[in-house]
C-alpha cells in the first residue's frame, strides 16, 4: 500500500492545492491531506472548517482522506506509517524553501519529499492572496472551490 501525505495550511484550499492534491492521488494507494494547526497564529478559518472545506472540495477523490497534525510533520509520517510528504511548487521562489524543508525530514526521520509542479493555470495562486481579492471585493470564483467563494463572500459580508 503506497501512502503519502499532503501538508499545508489550506487557510483556505485554493483550485491550485486541488490541482496538486488531485495529481499526488493519482500516484499513492492512500492520500492524507493534513491540515496543520498552528497555536501561534490564528487563520481566516478555523481548522475544522478548512478540513471541512477541503473534505467538500476533494469528495470526488475516494483515496484521499482530510486529517490535521500539530507538531513535527515527521512524528506525524512516524506514527502513521507515511513515509512520502507531496508538496506542490508553483514557481522557482518556492523552491529554495521547500528543499531547505525536504532535506531536513528527510535528515530527521528519512521521509522523502516529492514535488509535484503546478499547473500553469493555477501556478499564480496562494491562499494569502485569494483571502486578500475577497477581502476587497474581488471576484475570486475562478481560483478557489465553490464552497469556499460562498464561505469567503460570507466573511466579507460579516466584515470579517
Ligand atoms: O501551506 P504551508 O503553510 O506552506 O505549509 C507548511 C507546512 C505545514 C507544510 C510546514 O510549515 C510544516 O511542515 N509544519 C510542521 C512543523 C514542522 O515539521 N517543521 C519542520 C519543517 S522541516
């Protein structure tokens, strides 16, 4: 059984994490998309309501489940017996960082890192931008999941 697990914040999931989750589906027996839960720093969602949203968004992808971590995304592949973390790329900017990352898990727990390349419709995209057009009334319905254009027009009308 291959396993991988996709991390990230997903504050909110854009059409550009869908791309990326969708093709690492296609390659793994059993994708795990984990949403991070970061005490520090509090996000636009909460994070039941992004694994909600990413749960509503991916609900076509029968091997793939939502879940969320705190701590080390390694102690999380360690104790659920993944060893590959999937990470999209969108641009040569997110490279350095992200290698930076994969050489460290790896060092840590010898966890592999694959990198799945963006498609270039979506390779513009970031959740901090989308929340940033939605906030001032821009038209975000192309970039992210349906539920989630409802779910950001609400905050805007909440002034939130
Ligand atoms: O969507 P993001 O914010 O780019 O995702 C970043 C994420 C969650 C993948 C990264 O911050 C992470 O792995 N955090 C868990 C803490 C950890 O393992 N840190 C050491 C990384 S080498």
């Amino acid at each position: 059984m291959r396993r991988a697990v996709c991390p990230g914040s997903f504050d909110p999931v854009t059409n550009g994490h869908v791309d990326v989750i969708t093709r690492a589906a296609a390659l793994y027996d059993e994708l795990v998309v984990a949403v991070l839960v970061n005490p520090g720093k509090a996000g636009l969602f909460t994070v039941e309501e992004r694994m909600e949203l990413l749960r509503d968004a991916l609900s076509g992808l029968p091997s793939v489940t939502v879940d969320s971590f705190q701590g080390l995304l390694v102690d999380y592949c360690r104790t659920n017996g993944i060893p590959v973390i999937v990470k999209g790329l969108r641009a040569v900017s997110d490279f350095e960082y992200e290698l930076q990352m994969a050489q460290m898990n790896r060092e840590l727990a010898g966890i592999e890192t694959l990198f799945v390349p963006t498609a270039p419709q979506v390779g513009h995209l970031s959740s901090s931008l989308v929340k940033q057009i939605a906030t001032f009334g821009g038209d975000v319905s192309s970039l992210v999941p349906e539920a989630v254009h409802e779910r950001l027009l609400a905050h805007r009308e909440q002034g939130t």
